[in-house]
C-alpha cells in the first residue's frame, strides 16, 4: 500500500497541517480562557501576571520581551492589575521614568493558582504524548517558524527591489 502523504499534493498537505494546527491553539487557549473566566482575567492579562511573577521585579518595558504585545498595551495591562490590587508600580528613586512592576501578595497568590490550573490543562493535553513525541513537535515547530520567516524576509526583500 502507498503512503497517503505521496499521493497528496504539498499545498493540500500544509492546508491539512494548518487546520490541525489551528485547531490545536484554539484548544489550548479556549481550556486556558475557562480557567481564567472565574477571574475575569484574558489570556493576555494572565500573559503579564505571570511575566511579572516570573521576572519580579521587572520594568513595563522589560515585559514586552515575555509578552508579545506592544509597551502601551502593556502599560494599560499592567494598571489594569493594579487597580485589582495584583501588582502595583513603583518608580525608581535614582531614574523617575523607570516604572518597575512588583507582584502583591494577592497577586502572587492567584497567579500560584492559576499557573497550576493552567498546567493541568497542558497536562491534560499532553496526556498519553511520549517525551520524545513531544521534542519531535517543538523541533519540527521550531524548523517550520525559522523556514516561514525565511520566506517571509525573502518575500519582503523581493517585494523590495520591484
């Protein structure tokens, strides 16, 4: 018998690849958004709770390196948890434009239990994938990503020069 991979065109294979992929991510973020709804908290807003706890005592802009979102987003993120008492800013005495978010204990307290909430989401998900199933995954997400932004960069340079 042949491989059905053969006999499908590669468009029809990445087409295959991109929905199982998206469907993927829409699973992960919808089981991380039911986790965070008692909360009233986005995936975004749980990005920078716990960006702030893993890096505390970390700048506004220092967050934009854990978060993929722009400084001004960031900065109205950030007073957002404020305002609900989970972080709070501080100014630097030596540098009044530096603003560094530290974690209040309420803040800590709930992003301990939301990273654990999260993480049996993930384990969940992972159930019954084998370590090396899952080094094979990242390795060939990883291979993919580089290979997309080539293309991308090469697009962009040829787009260019017309």
């Amino acid at each position: 018998m042949s491989d059905p991979t053969q006999e499908q065109s590669l468009e029809s294979q990445i087409a295959i690849l991109q929905g199982g992929v998206t469907n993927l991510v829409n699973i992960l973020f919808r089981g991380i958004e039911e986790r965070l709804l008692p909360y009233d908290l986005a995936v975004v807003d749980y990005a920078v709770l716990t960006a702030c706890f893993a890096n505390e005592p970390v700048t506004v802009s220092g967050l934009t390196q854990h978060v993929p979102v722009d400084a001004g987003r960031i900065s109205r993120m950030v007073s957002k948890l404020e305002d609900r008492g989970l972080v709070r800013k501080v100014r630097l005495r030596t540098d009044r434009r530096v603003v560094r978010v530290e974690m209040t204990e309420e803040g800590r307290a709930m992003a301990t239990e939301l990273m654990e909430s999260v993480g049996e989401h993930y384990t969940n998900i992972i159930r019954n994938v084998s370590a090396e199933e899952l080094t094979g995954l990242m390795a060939f997400v990883e291979k993919m990503t580089e290979n997309a932004t080539g293309a991308l960069e090469q697009a962009a340079g040829e787009s260019g020069r017309r």
